[in-house]
C-alpha cells in the first residue's frame, strides 16, 4: 500500500525578501522539493511590491501544485508601520493561493520555532540548522528567510490538521470563508 503525498508551500513573508520552500511529505517523511526567496528590495512602489508577491507566489503555485500552504502569522512590534507593510504582504500571498483553491493555513512564529526546536525563542541560525538536518540540506541558502519558509513548511507537516482539543479540522482560510459567508463582501 503506497502512502499518500502532500505537498505543502512555506512562506516566511517579508516586504525586502520573502522565503519560500516546498516539501514533500510522504507518510512521515519529509523531504525537501525545492526553495528560495523573493527579493522586493529594488521594489520602490508598495502596490508593485504586493503584485509582484502575488505574481510570483502565483507563479510557484503554478509550477509546484501544492496540496496546501502555511504561512507565518504576524508578530507585533512596535513600529506600526512595518506591521502593516508585512501585513499587506501576507495578504498578497494569502489571496494567491486562495485564488488557486489551496488551503492556507497561518502558525505564529513562537510556535513554529517551539514545534522545530523545542523553544519558542530560538534564534534564526537555530532554526535553520535544524531544518538543514530535517531535511538533509547541506548548504546553508543564501537568506535565512529560506529556512524559515521551510520551518513554516515543517510545522504545519508536523501539526496533522488537529486542534488543540484533539478534534480534526481543516483550519485553513478557504474552510473559514466557507463557514462564514457573511464575512466576504463585493
């Protein structure tokens, strides 16, 4: 009997670069498909910034056909601003995949980083070497928002689509947006 394939996307978004990374996972398995980053430095313009997400978030939907993607949630700073900019930004890459009917499900970066390392206050390089190992990656990529991509990626891998109560639940945007039609307006 063969075991059945997910492929799921990780995004560590970012106004400057945005990470990227799609895994395989086969049963328990889990291995690296491919990886890398959006650089939206050069991108003056803030609505060219957030088309140029949705085009290219598009374009590896296109190319890979995840079965779903996880994204890192927001953190709070103290520069309101930034918030809102990384915001627009996840939305940018939200909206891609829900377009392409692919469930997006969002994991704060506390316990993605507790669901890797095993604490929520782990450094980036930890995070990254953990992923390396995970995924038996041996060159570190040339951002670290990579290997947070491919951390998003892992945790939700690991999370089975279960609620803390131990209840199954698809848990993504689109299921939300089904549940709560009086949410979407024209």
């Amino acid at each position: 009997m063969t075991q059945p394939e997910k492929i799921i996307l990780g995004i560590d978004p970012g106004t400057r670069y945005m990470g990227w990374g799609i895994i395989k996972l086969k049963g328990k398995s889990q291995e690296l498909v491919d990886m890398g980053v959006l650089k939206l430095a050069g991108v003056i313009n803030p609505w060219q910034k957030l088309e140029t997400i949705y085009n290219e978030i598009t374009g590896i939907l296109t190319k890979y056909t995840p079965d779903e993607m996880a994204i890192e949630g927001p953190f709070y700073g103290v520069d309101a601003q930034a918030m809102l900019k990384l915001g627009r930004a996840q939305g940018a890459a939200i909206i891609a995949a829900i377009k392409r009917s692919v469930p997006v499900f969002e994991y704060q970066p506390l316990r993605i980083k507790q669901a890797l390392t095993g604490n929520g206050r782990s450094s980036k390089e930890q995070v990254a070497a953990m992923v390396m190992n995970l995924l038996k990656i041996n060159n570190l990529p040339e951002k670290l928002d990579i290997t947070d991509a491919l951390a998003v990626a892992v945790c939700h891998a690991n999370q089975g689509n279960y609620t803390l109560s131990g209840k199954k639940t698809n848990g993504s945007w689109s299921q939300f947006l089904n549940e709560n039609p009086q949410r979407i307006k024209d």
